[in-house]
C-alpha cells in the first residue's frame, strides 16, 4: 500500500495480538535499517547479519532464548575480522556464515517453535536494496520460514516480487485501500467526533487514511481551543485545512521522497482523470519550469514510477490516486481558479489536436458504421448528466458502456476533450 495507508499501523495491530495471545514476535522496520549510516557500503553477509541481529533482539525481549545464536554471531565476527577463514570465495564465505550463524538461529527457533510458531514482522521490505534482496530471501526468510516454521508478515510499497518459488506459494498478498464512508464514520465516532461530519471529512479526504486522520485532528484541534464544531466552523475552516492536507500530508508525507519538480508535475496532472505519455509530454513542460528544455524526455519516466500512479487497463492510461487527485483537484480549483481553468484550457486543445489525427485514421471507417454521428449526438447528453464533478468516479462507466454500443475505447477521449473544455469556462468556483 501507499504511503500513509496504514502498513505500520496494521503491523502494530498484530504485535498487539501476538502479544495478548503470548505469542513471540518481533518487528524490524527495514527502512530504518537500510537508511542508517552503519549498514551503508557493507557486504552482503554483514546485511543478512544486521537483519537476523535485529530480529534476534526482537525475540530475546519476548523470552526466547537466542544464547547459543549470540554466541554463534560472536565466533563468527571474531574469526572473520581475524582473516582466519583465509581468502576464500565469497561462496564459501556464505557456507560458513549460513552454517555457523543462520543454522544456529533456526536450531534456537525449531526449540521455542515446538510450543507456539514464532511471527515476524518486516515493515518496509521494498526498502532493501534489489543487490541484497536475493539473498537475504534465499538466505532468511526462506530457510526460518520452512525449516523453522517462523510466520513472516511484510509490507511495503510494491507487492513483493519474491523469486524462490518456496517462498511466493506461502504469501498471500492484499493491497490496503482508502476508507469508505462507513470507515470513516467508524473513525470518527473513536474521536468523539458526531457521524454528521463523515460526509464532509470523506468529501476532502476520499478516505485516505493517513488524511482521514489529519482531518481529523484539526478539527480536535479547533475543539480543544473552545471553538464549537458546526456546519458552518466547518465550511469557514475548510479551505485552511485543505491547505495544510496539502502542504503537510500530501507533500510532507505521501510525496516526501519525491522531487519538487515531480511534485509540482503531480499537481498539474491531478486535474486530468487520465494521462498518457502525449499528454504528459505536452502538458508538464508548460507548467513545470523544470521539465522545460532538455528536461521533458524525463517527466513522462520520472512521474510513472511514482507509487501514487497507477495504470488503468480499463482506461488504457495512467492515473493519480484518486483520493489524492480529489484532493489536489479541490484545492487548486478553490484557491487559485483562473489557474484550474488555464490547466484545463491547454487539456482541451491537446486533446482537440489528438481527436484531430484520430478522425483522420478513422474518419471512414466512423462514417460507415455511424457510430461517430450517434456517439457525437450522445456525447453533450451524457456530459450534462454526469455534472462537473462526478465525472471522476463515472468514468470506467462510460468508457464500459461506450464499449458495449460499439465505440472505440479512443472515444473516451472525445469525452474527455469535452469534459475539459467544460472546467475551462467554469466561472463560479463553489466552495465545496
């Protein structure tokens, strides 16, 4: 999942289970360890070393006993500073290191696993450098898993790509979602928050949690300085707070590792309910300065590997998450309109250029079939029903009813030239 999804919460959960139930755990955050300055520039089998240590003090605090481990880890460093394994290939080198040490801590886990399995929790897997993500599967989490019998829980932000087939058959996978509504009134309701509200925090956050919980907490925030919560403290609050979603969460956050220049690109492209290499390319330089010039081959690469977008197969394009697009897409058409409408103004003529070239492919092969006269007939009705902001959630409707009626899939584009000629003539902004 995202950042600011709810990974850490989740595997704080189960050590709070693992410990009602007396079962032994441990938990390492990954990201932690791979960013300190120690574990920079070591070997391979100094990694796999840090991350059994790690896991080893995780278990020693909840009773197990590791003692023959320490003293297996000790030899080992002891003879290896020494030199006294001599110049041998670094295959060997792992023989002795598998033997010695990772053989150890599995013979101390087999002892303790007898009377409960033992649970591992590996927060931020993603964060293990793909040169040492090998080995440390083939190395740890393969040999604790099946011959110790350890259960491993791990997040992350990709879905882990595991290679030993031993090891993907017993992970089961599940991707951590935004909340619905009914989630957020949940949420709410522990905050001593009324439920009346859920509507309105949904309506800005999408239930994205990490925002949900921002939201929140300003409006906690606003109560513990003696102001009342209402409809109306609400609405006067709201641009405020979208501000400092943005500012503090979104950016400070959810985007903390990106760069400003993707940031910003982000930004743009959160007005567009779809975007492709062609309209990236076009789109972003005009808007972002650091992507003019030379720079513009980049964007289209650099904004793709971001993990808040994600390919569409139904839409055949890319998307921002949609809960951050409301978001963004909210905020920039409040605060700076004449912006919104001269982002959506460059959207429609792009796309006016690209139907442009569609019609001179297809024109005949429209003309034919008379599907371009009834989809054109149809087009403004289907737009006027839909409204201005609904058109984010109603897309993958229409792009699966305009495949049933025969259309094309590059028809969606006609809808959404339209949509954006629409939002560029927008003269009153509302302000929710």
């Amino acid at each position: 999942g995202l950042v600011g999804m709810g990974k850490t919460t989740l595997l704080a959960e189960f050590t709070a289970e693992c410990h009602d139930r007396e079962v032994p755990y441990a938990y390492m955050d990954l990201q932690t360890l791979f960013e300190s300055e120690g574990i920079k520039n070591v070997t391979e089998i100094k990694t796999e070393l840090a991350v059994l240590w790690g896991l080893a003090a995780g278990l020693k605090e909840k009773g197990v006993d590791l003692s023959l481990f320490d003293e297996a880890c000790l030899d080992y460093v002891e003879n290896a500073s020494a030199g006294r394994y001599g110049k041998r290939e670094e295959e060997t080198h792992q023989q002795i290191f598998r033997t010695k040490v990772v053989d150890t801590f599995i013979s101390c886990i087999k002892a303790r696993s007898q009377k409960t399995s033992v649970v591992l929790l590996l927060d931020n897997v993603d964060a293990i450098p793909a040169s040492l993500m090998d080995g440390i599967e083939r190395e740890i989490i393969e040999p604790l898993m099946l011959q110790a019998g350890c259960r491993f829980v791990t997040t992350g932000l990709w879905e882990n790509r595991w290679k030993e087939y031993a090891v993907r058959r017993h992970f089961a996978k599940n991707r951590l979602e935004s909340f619905s509504p009914d989630l957020v009134n949940q949420q709410l309701r522990l905050q001593r928050i009324e439920e009346a509200y859920a509507g309105e925090v949904f309506g800005i956050t999408g239930g994205y949690p990490v925002l949900t919980a921002a939201l929140v907490g300003y409006m906690q925030e606003m109560i513990e300085r003696g102001e009342e919560l209402s409809v109306e403290s609400f609405q006067a609050h709201q641009i405020e707070w979208m501000q400092r979603l943005v500012d503090e969460v979104v950016d400070g956050v959810v985007l903390e590792k990106a760069s400003s220049r993707v940031i910003k690109a982000l930004h743009v492209l959160a007005n567009l309910p779809r975007f492709g290499p062609e309209i990236i390319s076009q789109i972003i330089p005009v808007n972002v300065s650091e992507y003019s010039g030379p720079l513009s081959s980049i964007a289209t690469r650099e904004i793709r590997s971001q993990p808040v977008v994600h390919w569409s197969d139904s839409q055949l394009s890319y998307i921002l998450e949609p809960a951050l697009q409301r978001l963004l897409r909210a905020h920039l058409k409040i605060t700076d309109p004449d912006r919104y409408r001269e982002i959506h103004r460059q959207a429609a003529c792009i796309y006016d250029k690209i139907l442009e070239g569609w019609e001179a492919d297809y024109r005949q092969e429209w003309d034919e079939s008379g599907l371009l006269l009834e989809f054109k007939e149809r087009l403004p009705h289907d737009l006027w029903e839909i409204g201005q902001d609904d058109i984010w959630e109603a897309v993958p409707l229409i792009i699966g009813q305009y495949q049933q009626l025969g259309y094309p899939v590059y028809a969606l584009d006609y809808f959404q030239a339209a949509y954006h000629h629409r939002a560029a003539t927008l003269r009153r902004v509302p302000a929710n």
